[in-house]
C-alpha cells in the first residue's frame, strides 16, 4: 500500500496534462482467493486501504485536481484477467459453489461513505 503514491500520480497527471478531467477507473486491494466464510467477510484491510487511498485522493481534489469520478475495484469477486481465482477484488463475496453474494464489511463501509459528505 502506497497511499501518497496515489496522490502523486493524481498530481502527476494534473500537472503534466494540463489540468484535464480525471477518472479513477479502478482502484482497490486483492485478498486471497483460498479464504472462505465466513473469514472472506472481514475485510477491514479492505476498509483500511480504501480510508487512505480516499484521504489521498480527497487531499489531491483540494489541491486542484478535477477528479470527476472513482471506482472501486472490482464490486464482486469474479474471474480475474491475470490471476484467474487465486485473488478476490470484490466487496462482495461471491461462494463459487452456489453463486450466493454475501456482502464483505467494505461494503457496509462504503455505503456509509458514499451517503456521507465528509470524504
């Protein structure tokens, strides 16, 4: 995890583009894809690296970036292009066997974030 590395190439981009629009179109942290219920929920390393890539990229939209949008990464643990089932990137546990979704603790974290106007 490199947090103020996020708020540099925010910064980078601004300056070196000439200060265009910008949209995060992915952004996140694998766990293990061998992790099962109900283990796979708690995800507070999850919340963890999202509070400060977030504070990171709040810091660079004072400093003048024009962020117009962000994306987690990913919303549910699906296939992944390079590392097939061996990692999961979602909010969302999604049991293999059956397809059921079970919400991770990010996920509730984000809801709460995303109703709030303090990020």
């Amino acid at each position: 995890m490199v947090p103020w590395g996020f708020y540099k190439a925010v910064m980078h981009v601004k300056n070196k583009f000439r200060d265009p629009l910008i949209l995060i179109g992915e952004n996140g942290i694998d766990q293990s894809g061998s992790d099962t219920l109900p283990h796979a929920l708690y995800d507070t390393f999850r919340i963890d690296y999202f509070d400060q890539y977030l504070h990171e990229l709040k810091r660079a939209i004072a400093d003048g970036a024009r962020v117009t949008g962000y994306f987690a990464w990913s919303l549910l643990d699906n296939f992944e292009w390079r590392m097939g089932f061996t990692s999961k990137f979602g909010l969302v546990y999604v049991d293999r066997k059956t397809f059921t979704r079970y919400p991770k603790d990010s996920t509730r974290w984000f809801r709460k974030v995303i109703k709030s106007e303090e990020y």
